[in-house]
C-alpha cells in the first residue's frame, strides 16, 4: 500500500531540489566568471600573448612533448616568436608588434576542449566585439575579437566549442609599438613627416636624380623615389616640419614580392581594380597612410610599387589652414 507523502517530507524534497539547483548555478557562475576573468585578461592558465614567455609556460607546465601540451580537458600549443622580423616591409605586417618582442616571446595559444563546451553559455555580453564568419567548408562559424585577442570556432548546430585561439589584442599590440616607437608607414626606418634628407642620404647613399622636391635612389631588389618639405607654413607649404623633411617615400620592388607574403591587415584597405591597364589592382589605407599597387598574376598579386606617406596620426602637423579675408562691403 503506498503511503501518501507529508507536507514535511514534500518540503524536505523542495528543499532539496532547490538546493541543488542553487548549486548547479553556482557552479556555472563560477565557470562563466572564470571564463570573464581569462576573456578580459586574453590569457590561458594565466599566459599572457606578447607578455608571457617560453620559460614562464615551462615553468608552469613543464616542456611541451611534440609541439604540444595534452591536458585532462584540452589540448594546446602555443607559438613563440623567433626574433625580429626581416625584410624592408615587415612593418606592413598584419601584428608587426610581434616582431618587436624577444625571440622565445609568446605569441598566440591554441586550445582544444576534451570537453564538451556550450557556446551560448559564454557569449551573452561581450559579443559587440566579436565579428562573425562561416568557415569555409566547414559547418563551422569563427567568432573573432581582435580588440579582446581571442577567438572561437564554433560547431553553432551542436552549440559546442571547437577550438578556441589566444592572440595578441589590440591594446598589447599598440602598446609595444609605441614602446618602440614604430610605425606601419616605416621603410628601412625611415618614415614620412619624421624622418630627415640626411638620414635618407645616410642609408641609401648620394641620389641617381634630384629635382625640388624629389630625390631618386636605388638598391640592389629596388627603385625609389623620395619627396622632401621644400615650402615652409609662411611660404604656403603643406606640413609644419623642418625643410627637407620627408613627406613620401614610393618604392618600385624590382624583384617579385607576393601580396599574400606581406601578411597584411587587409581590412584596414579600401581596394580598388583599374580600369585601364586591366588586371592592376590599388590598395589604400588612410590610417596607416599606405598605398600599393599590385597586378594580377599567374602566381598571384604581385606588388608592383608600395607609396609610404602621412599617417592620420600626423595629422596635427599640417600647416594651420589661413583664414580667408572678409569681402569688404560696397
């Protein structure tokens, strides 16, 4: 004969399940908490791109065994700098602050969960950063955040976290630029509005051409044309800065240079295809005050003359713009 329950022993049970739905939410809590805290700081276990090294992993970790670190809920491997870059258009590199960090250097993280991850547990707030992209040929969408420096794949029909990626921020990126004083719009170091006539002169030599404001140099892999500040603010000049200050620097590569090998940030280009020659194609970025030309090729683009110019950044160092006189009134 089954006993009917009490109203003690029911409240014992809503007691129960109560409690352990409370647990159950503090538990995630918990998780989503942990999870902010990483997001935030753009670290893994407390490593920390650009910022972290391969002896702080170590010690944490110990050695990776074949490239990687296998872990009770997920799998990593991490990429560590090899030292400064090489080449005269690295500073147009996509994350050229990578290449101002010590060999050994931390760059990105690479995870895989063992586990299985809800995406839609993660992502209430802080998905105004995020931009979002199919993956092509997969049945996969990439949510990217390079303010935040991290990066998901997620299988969207399964709500479930394939990998997620740890990369250089914005802020970390900018900062070690600063620290070093580099600009995108550098070649060889030199760059526009900062940089001197004699410093061009120290670096490529006496000039195979000069006319008032232009000065023509050559290196073995490249032709170059240099401008220079000729006119003063008073004189009607353009740019408050010394006298032969360089203004643009455009450089004719006479060896083959690949667009796809400069690893640029192509969504900071606005590009354009011209109509006559055909198959030329014109890069242009304001912000970092870049343009190129590339022409379409069996191989690819390739980089026919890179224009280093101002940046908006300088902008402050235009001449003040005179004030039109008054009409005198008949």
């Amino acid at each position: 004969m089954a006993i009917a329950p009490t109203s003690t022993s029911l409240s014992r049970t809503c007691v129960s399940s109560l409690v352990e739905k409370m647990l159950k939410l503090a538990v995630a809590a918990a998780f989503l908490c942990l999870f902010y805290i990483d997001l935030e700081a753009k670290e893994w276990r407390g490593i920390i791109p650009l910022k972290s090294t391969r002896a702080d992993v170590e010690r944490l970790l110990g050695k990776e065994i074949e490239g990687s670190y296998e872990l009770p809920d997920e799998r990593a491997s991490i990429k560590y700098s090899e030292g400064p870059c090489a080449g005269p258009y690295s500073p147009l590199r996509q994350n050229y602050c990578e290449c101002l960090v010590p060999k050994d250097t931390v760059l990105s993280i690479h995870v895989v969960p063992r586990v299985y991850k809800k995406f839609s547990t993660l992502h209430p707030n802080w998905s105004s950063t995020f931009t979002r992209n199919i993956r092509p040929g997969f049945p996969e969408y990439v949510y990217n955040s390079s303010v935040e420096g991290i990066r998901f794949t997620v299988d969207e029909r399964r709500d479930k976290i394939i990998t997620v990626d740890y990369f250089v921020s914005a802020k970390d990126c900018q900062d070690a630029s600063n620290a070093r004083s580099q600009k995108q719009n550098s070649w060889r170091g030199l760059v526009p509005l900062h940089s001197t006539k004699a410093a061009v002169d120290r670096l490529l030599g006496s000039a195979t051409f000069t006319d008032l404001s232009d000065g023509g140099y050559k290196t073995q892999n490249e032709e170059i044309i240099v401008r220079f500040v000729k006119q003063n603010c008073s004189s009607g000049g353009v740019w408050n800065v010394p006298i032969d200050t360089v203004t643009e620097i455009h450089v004719t590569p006479m060896t083959t240079v690949c667009l796809d090998e400069l690893n640029l940030d192509l969504e900071k280009y606005n590009k354009a295809e011209s109509t006559h020659p055909a198959d030329v194609f014109h890069y242009l970025n304001l912000e970092d005050g870049i343009m190129m030309q590339t022409r379409s090729r069996e191989e690819g683009e390739t980089v026919t003359s890179i224009t280093y110019g101002p940046s908006t950044k300088d902008e402050n160092l235009r001449c003040p713009r005179l004030s039109k006189p008054k009409s005198v009134p008949r």
